[in-house]
C-alpha cells in the first residue's frame, strides 16, 4: 500500500460529478480522516449515490480532484487501494442468483492473491464480526434483508478495509435490524474503521455527524 | 443404431456436440445472467451474415463469423456506452446492429444466388457435414473456454452478483465483461455452425434456465447446465439416428423436454 496513513481517508476538492452530460454533484469540498466516521443525509436525488459512486471509482469527476487512502482516484496507487475499500450497495446486486452467503463473502477476496488457509480464516473471521457466521450456507436470496446487510459487511471485512462506504445501509430493514445494524457499524468503527454513509434517513444509525447533500452541494456537517 | 459411429462424420458429430454441450452452456449462464439475450440475437445474425458471405463467396464460415462477432462485440463495447448521452447508447446500437446485420445476409443471398438449401444450413446447422478440421477448433475452443472459467472463476463469480462490487474489490469488471461478451460472440459463431442459427439456444440458454430452476450455489448453477447440455446432445443425437430426424431439432425437442420436467420439479422460491 502507497496511501500514508497521515493522510486523510477522504478529501475531495471542488470535485464535480456530470450524469447523461448534467451536473448532479458539486463542486464540493469534503474531507474524512483516518478513523472517522459520517453519515451523508438528503432527500432523493440530491447527489448522495453519485457522491458514493465518485468514491468508488465507479464514475470519474468532471472538475476537482478526489483522494481515497491517499491515492488519487484513477491511479495507479488507487488501483491498488481500492481493495482497502469495501462498498456495500445491495441496489446493484443480482438477488436471483443461487449463490450461498459464504460465497458473497468471499467475493471481498475476489480481487486480491489470497492463499487458501488464510482465506478460510479471513473469511470465518470476518463473518463472526458481521454476525453471520451461522448463516454461511444459507443462499444469500433467501435472507432477510437485515441479514444480507450483514453478510455484505462481512464480505467488505474480508477485504480487510480501511474505509467503509455504504450505500442505503438501513433501507427496507426492520426497526429490530435497523437497531443490530446500527449497533454493528458502531463497533466497527469502535475498531477504528473509517465509515462514511450515505442514507435518506440518519436516525437509525449512530450518532455520527451528518452532512446533507442539497441538489448536488453539500451543506455543513453537524452532529448526529 | 450404435453401427452407424463407424462412419466418421457421424462419430465426428457425436464427440463435437458432446463436447458443445458441456462447455456451451456455461457461456449460457452469462447470457442469461447478465442480460444479454438482445446482444445474443445480434451475434446470431451476425453469423447468419458471415455464413451467407462464406457462402457466396466459398470462404470459411467459422473464421469470417468469429471475426464479425467479435467485430461487433468491439463496436458496441466501444461505442455503447459513449452512446449513451445522445441517445445512441448500448441498447439502440445492439438492437440496430441486429437488425442490419440480418438485413444484409439476406442482400448477400440474394444478389449471389445462394442455394436454398446451402441457405437453410445456416438455419439448421450441418453437424453431420462437419470436417476434422471443424472439430479441432470446436475441441480447442472448448478448452479455451474451460481454461478461462477455471482461471477466472471467483472473478467471473463476483461479475455475476454485481458489476459494481466486483469493481469495488479490485477486479477489472469492464475488461472481464468485455471478455465474456467475445467468448459469447464466438460461442454463437462455432454454435450456428453445428446445430444452426435458429436452434443454438438449445445449447446456448436452455440448459442454462434448468439450471437456475435447482442449483443451490454458483458451483452447481455451471455443473446442472454443463450436464443438461451434455444430456439434451447425447440423447437427442441418438433421437435423431432412431427416429430419422435432423439432429438439431432432436437436440432441441430434448433440451425442451429437459426444461418441462426442471420447471415441474423445480424448488420452491426459485
């Protein structure tokens, strides 16, 4: 890994972001440190997906620039980097396929040169601290969505991340899973992971600070 | 029935489609999958196209098709999704595209006097006209294939759960993607060539559908279509020596049959 841990988690300067050639994002100025933690609030198409998407990597800004661990967005240090972020968006996920929970987590190593032993125990451990070890041959389409939550955050963990995105965490839970899932990105963070949330509704989530996001700019942070 | 192995071609057409039947359908799972049924029906006419060219002009059918289909496949990766903004994107062109292609075979069989019955080749396939030669590139094409999904399967796995969180864990999704689309343009190609344009679903996709109605896992999902398509070629080749029928549409009728009965006894929830 390149990215020095001095430097913040996230930074963005004046970046912008443009959909079907209109602007959606910015320009806004944002910057997360290393053990942080922040929810991005607002109402439907306000910017907050596309903001989570520039993070990624999965879109490119149109002005500004975008640091993630360090690394600038599309290098070839963020290459590298990008395993160090795990991303937890069930929106873009095939729900038909058979695939077992297990599996899903997996995929967190997908992308890296693992070999099988410590696979096996990255993969056991990042379920037990998801919660969802007793769940690992259950198929993932047939899991409350409360559970699939889980599953996914263990399968961000096998990656063993250094920054956490979520996309919607408690969307379609219950009040009962909102509050597990609530009490679970607590103590990740606990740990000292770096965690930014995106959500349309912050109250059942830790009490984090909030930025909101208004028609693509974004306001200032206060506390949750 | 069995006698009639000892005639070359005819062993030749059963050692080939035993073999398409395994590793086809595991590119099956990914037109299905990832939605590419549209992109399927447009290299199937672009076959249809090289097959009508190949024709008129006595050159060969596999090689001319595998170079269009892959032609489009770069064409609509290019240019899809820079489309995208002005109205032009991925959809409009794969649509487009399926539709010219299949205009122009019929141009070419036209204007080059094209046989009617050379014509209803490329509809039926000419598994029992197949040379050694057909066979060595179906052969080495499915060893290929069954390399590139060994070496890629836990990428290929996450490609299929989500685009996006594949990318998010490291891996090259659009390179991937990109990948599967020419490994499925020249499927589509050696696939008209054996059991023709009209009836390569029968080794392409149905297989691929019986298996999503059973397979617990993603493991299963590849091995329940390897072995439907495995099936559907061994018992409807020997359907159509017994009964005298075309083997393609033997071939199909049995995938068919295959489907009804994965569809009657299919899991709950599936």
């Amino acid at each position: 890994m390149t990215s020095s841990p001095a430097e913040p988690a996230l930074e963005l300067r004046a970046a912008a972001a443009e959909r079907s050639g209109r602007r959606v994002l910015g320009p806004i100025d944002l910057r997360v440190e290393r053990g942080d933690a922040l929810l991005l609030a607002g109402p439907n198409g306000s910017g907050k997906t596309t903001l989570l998407l520039l993070l990624v990597g999965l879109i490119r800004a149109s002005s500004g620039s975008v640091r993630v661990l360090g690394t600038s967005l599309g290098s070839a240090e963020w290459r590298r980097a990008r395993r160090k972020v795990g991303y937890v968006n069930q929106a873009s996920v095939d729900t038909t396929l058979p695939i077992s929970a297990l599996e899903v987590a997996a995929i967190g190593l997908a992308g890296a040169m693992v070999p099988p032993q410590l696979r096996r125990e990255r993969l056991r451990r990042a379920m037990q601290s998801a919660g969802c070890l007793h769940l690992e041959h259950r198929l993932y389409r047939e899991l409350s969505g409360g559970e699939k939550q889980r599953v996914d955050i263990a399968r961000c963990l096998a990656q063993e991340p250094e920054l956490l995105l979520l996309d919607e965490p408690s969307a379609a839970l219950d009040p009962s899973a909102k509050e597990a899932l609530g009490a679970l990105l607590g103590a990740l963070h606990d740990g000292g992971l770096t965690i930014v949330a995106v959500s349309h509704e912050t109250g059942s989530l830790p009490s984090w600070p909030v930025a909101s996001l208004s028609r693509g700019l974004l306001e200032p942070a206060r506390l949750g | 029935m069995l006698e009639a192995l000892q005639y070359a071609p005819i062993a030749r057409a059963l050692v080939v489609l035993l073999v398409a039947g395994a590793v086809f359908p595991l590119t099956g799972v990914f037109v299905l999958r990832l939605n590419l049924v549209t992109l399927r029906f447009t290299l199937m006419h672009g076959t249809m196209l090289a097959a009508a060219v190949a024709l008129a002009l006595g050159m060969d059918q596999i090689i001319l098709a595998a170079g269009l289909n892959i032609a489009l496949v770069a064409l609509i990766s290019l240019f899809g999704r820079k489309g995208e903004q002005s109205g032009f994107g991925t959809g409009t062109l794969t649509t487009f595209l399926m539709v010219t292609t299949i205009g122009a075979a019929f141009v070419v069989i036209y204007r080059f006097n094209v046989p009617a019955k050379d014509t209803l080749s490329i509809l039926w396939g000419s598994l029992f006209a197949l040379t050694p030669r057909d066979a060595y590139v179906t052969a080495g094409f499915a060893a290929a294939t069954l390399i590139f999904f060994l070496a890629s399967y836990r990428k290929l796995k996450a490609l299929l759960f989500s685009h996006d969180v594949a990318f998010s864990v490291g891996i090259d999704a659009t390179a991937l993607h990109r990948a599967l689309l020419a490994l499925v343009g020249l499927t589509v190609a050696l696939a008209v060539r054996l059991v023709g344009a009209l009836l390569l679903d029968a080794l392409l996709l149905l297989p691929a559908i019986v298996a999503g109605f059973h397979a617990r896992s993603t493991r299963q999902l590849f091995l329940i279509s390897a072995l439907v398509g495995v099936l559907s070629a061994l018992v409807g080749f020997f359907l159509s020596l017994g009964l005298d029928i075309p083997a393609s549409s033997a071939v199909t009728m049995t995938a068919a049959l295959l489907l009804g009965i994965g569809f009657l006894t299919k899991r709950r929830g599936t």
